[in-house]
C-alpha cells in the first residue's frame, strides 16, 4: 500500500513538473514576445499622446503669457503718472504745495 501511494505521489509531482515546463516554454517561445511588442506599441502611443498634449499646453501657455504683457503705451502712461504722483508727493512734503503739472 505504501509502495502504491509513492508512486501516485511521484507520478503527480511528475505530472506537474511536466505541465509547468511545457507552460514555461511555451510562455517564453511564442507569448512573451507579444506581450512585450503589445506593451511596447502602447507605450509608444501614450508617449506620443502625452507629447502632443504638453506641445498644446506649452504653445498655450506662451501665448496667454504674451498676451498678458501690457503695451508699451499702457507701461508709458503708467511711468509718467507714477512720476507726476512722485514728484507731487515730494513737493507736498517739501512745503511746496502742489504743482500745476502739464502733461
């Protein structure tokens, strides 16, 4: 009775050594190789789409960053009435009351 359940025991452990390295040869023959060209092409189309999405939003953000620059006329205007308000404030703090500024 022994002699027969070794001998079930070994026939299995055969058995499954058997299947396993059918499976592993098989897996590395023919499967491997498409998972991997599959998981490639994937990877290769995301890299493309995220690619083409930071190009949309860098070209974006440049120009919403030019157009955010204000004209030359407007930084001009800003200059000379940030010096009139200077040159009045100092004139007021000297005594001098305020000055009949021209343009």
């Amino acid at each position: 009775m022994w002699i027969q359940l070794l001998w079930v025991l070994l026939t299995a452990f055969l058995s499954s050594m058997l299947t396993l390295g059918l499976g592993y040869w098989l897996f590395e023959r023919y499967l491997k190789n498409q998972i991997l060209e599959h998981v490639d092409r994937h990877v290769d189309e995301a890299i493309e789409d995220l690619g083409r999405e930071v190009e949309t939003r860098v070209k974006q953000g440049v120009i919403d960053g030019i157009a955010a620059i204000p004209s030359s006329e407007v930084i001009v205007g800003a200059t000379r009435s940030a010096a009139r308000s200077g040159a009045d404030l100092v004139s007021t703090l000297l005594g001098g009351g305020r000055r009949s500024g021209s343009s």
